[in-house]
C-alpha cells in the first residue's frame, strides 16, 4: 500500500487519513494517527481559535511525523481567524482537508502558504471542480459516513469509480470504512487512499467521552440514522431515544426554529459532556465492526496488517 500518490503528497507511510472531527478531533489523536503511519488531522469545528491553535501544538509535541488540520468552511463564525491560525501555523502541519462549503477562494491561500489542499467531496462534479480549482485530491465521502453528509446521497460503492473515471488527482474514499476488508474494497475501487472517521473516536486518545465510546462498542450495524433532512441537510448519527425526539420534530413541524434548540450545541453536550440523553452523536454505518477501544496508532497498524493479509491470501483466487 506504500509509495502511491496520497503517501508521497502526504509524506506518510500509509494512504489511511484521519477525518476531521468535529469537538472530539484532538491533537494527541491526530499524533497518535500519524505515529501508526497514517496521517492524522487536527480537527477545527467546535473549536474556539485558542483551542484550536492549542491543539495543533500539542499534536506537533507528540509525533515528529507530517499531521494536518480540518477546514469546515460553514462550521465556523469567522473563517478569517480560522484561515490566519493555519497560516500561522503552517510550519507544524503538512496539508488542510477543506469541507462543508465552496473550497475555491481558500485553496490558493493554503496552496500559496506551501500547504496541501485536501477537498472533501460528495459528487461527480464536486471533484471536478475541486480539481480544476487546483485541490491536491479529493476526499469522495459516501452516504454511509457518520456526520453532515452530502445531499445526493450517493454510497461510496457508486461514488469511486464514477470519480476515479474523470478527475486525475488522487481519489480517496471516505465512508463506512473500518477495516481492512472495506480499505481493500475501497482500493479495487479505484481509491488510493482512504478517510475514517468514526472508527478514530473509540480510540484511547481521543477526547470523546467514555459514554460515547462505549455506544460505539455496543452499537450494530442498523445502529445509525438521519437527521436534518427536513431542513435541507443529511446527517448521519448514532439512534437514541433523544434522536427519535428530533425525528419526531422532524416529521411533526419541520423548521430550522422548531430543530434549532434540538441541534446546536447538543453534539458537544452528548460527544464531550458525556450527557447522552441529552445530544446526538455523529457516528457511520461501519460502527458494527468496532469491537474495541485502544490508542490510534494500534488501529492504523492493525488496518494495514489486515489488508496485507487480505491481498496476500487467497481471496480473489476464485477469478483466477
Ligand atoms: C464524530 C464525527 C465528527 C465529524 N466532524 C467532521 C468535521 O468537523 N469536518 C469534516 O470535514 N468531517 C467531519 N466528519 C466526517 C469525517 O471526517 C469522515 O469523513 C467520516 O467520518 C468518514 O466516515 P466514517 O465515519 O464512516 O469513517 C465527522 C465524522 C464524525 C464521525
């Protein structure tokens, strides 16, 4: 899996990116990432710029190996304060995954600060146009991946090979991957690389709170569903009893005002506080696979081992 594209842009050993995450992508996950050989990223949505800027330190503290930061252009009250605190950082990190709005006007600033544009896409023609905007590759995220979502919906299954057949910057997928059988799916696919995002929250390091971890651990395959479709987004979290209420809202008197008290802020009250009950919880379809909480790096060299084991064994021999 070594020396592909994603590796030499990203100077990694191993194509496996971790996602930004909102509130709970911290430093010492994105080190922890790294120092497995993948590529860690330091999340920003949730942040305040103070925290933010801490973070990317103590990630810089913890690995000597290339990190990155996460950009979600509408997630933030002044992209401005965002955009300077990378740029003044941008001796400690290696590339800024773009996400959650147009990436034009900010990938030329990245770019022109030595930075590598990771765009984060959900279509055909979001590609294209993140590489004709100059993005260095692009994240396809598919509809199986837990948080906001794109809103066409489309599973990664469809979504590579449609974006590997016309874009030539590397393709890497995001969505549903949590191990090595989905990463091994991903590359028959035409990806080189791919992004996971919840399987790096039940990690030692990340400062999800236990509470959430644990659901995690006990959550299955049918464990995960929409919100916000109603107000125009897709996003894709764990089911609770709290997330009914927000479905019932949904159903019942759809309204940005009706949902607002049920969505802002309860992501941090649930994920950080704890308070489960009380918030949701981002979380993707592949969270049935994961049986274990241990530090992030265990997890980077254990996916790499799988797939090794995987390419190497008899599998495909059935098409020989
Ligand atoms: C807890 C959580 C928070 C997330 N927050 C962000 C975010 O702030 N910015 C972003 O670009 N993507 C975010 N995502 C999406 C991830 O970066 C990643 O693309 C996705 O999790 C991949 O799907 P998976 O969860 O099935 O692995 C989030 C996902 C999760 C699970």
């Amino acid at each position: 899996m070594s020396n592909n594209r994603v590796c030499e842009l990203l100077e990694i050993q191993y194509p496996i990116i971790e996602g930004g995450l909102a509130y709970v992508g911290n430093g010492a996950l994105a080190a922890a990432v790294s120092n497995g050989g993948g590529f860690g990223v330091v999340g920003s949505a949730g942040r305040t710029v103070e925290n933010f800027c801490r973070e990317i330190k103590l990630a810089a503290e913890q690995t000597e190996l290339p990190f990155g930061v996460n950009f979600p252009i509408s997630q933030h009250a002044d992209n401005d304060k965002i955009v300077q605190a990378i740029l003044d950082h941008k001796h400690l990190i290696r590339a800024v995954s773009i996400s959650a709005g147009n990436p034009r006007p900010y990938i030329p600033i990245f770019k022109d600060a030595g930075l590598k544009a990771l765009v984060l896409t959900s279509t055909v023609h979001q590609s294209l146009r993140a590489e004709q905007a100059g993005a260095d590759l692009v994240v396809c995220e598919g509809y199986e991946a837990g948080g906001h979502l794109g809103p066409a919906e489309m599973t990664l299954f469809s979504l590579i090979p449609q974006v590997v057949r016309v874009v030539s910057i590397p393709v890497v997928a995001a969505g549903g991957l949590s191990d090595g059988r989905g990463i091994l799916a991903a590359f028959a696919l035409g990806a080189e690389g791919v992004q996971l995002g919840t399987r790096f929250v039940a990690t030692t390091e990340c400062e999800a709170h236990d509470a959430y971890k644990r659901l995690l651990l006990d959550a299955d395959d049918d464990a995960t569903t929409v919100i916000e479709r109603s107000i125009g987004r897709v996003t894709r979290v764990l089911k609770s009893q709290y997330v009914d209420d927000i479905l019932a809202v949904e159903q019942s008197n759809p309204s940005v005002d009706t949902l607002l008290p049920y969505i802002k802020g309860r992501n941090k009250i649930a994920a950080i506080d704890g308070k489960t009950d009380a918030g949701w919880l981002n979380c993707g379809q592949s969270v049935g696979l994961i049986d274990s909480i241990e530090s992030a790096t265990s997890v980077v060299k254990r996916l790499v081992q799988e797939v090794q084991l995987l390419a190497s064994g008899d599998t495909l021999d059935v098409f020989k």
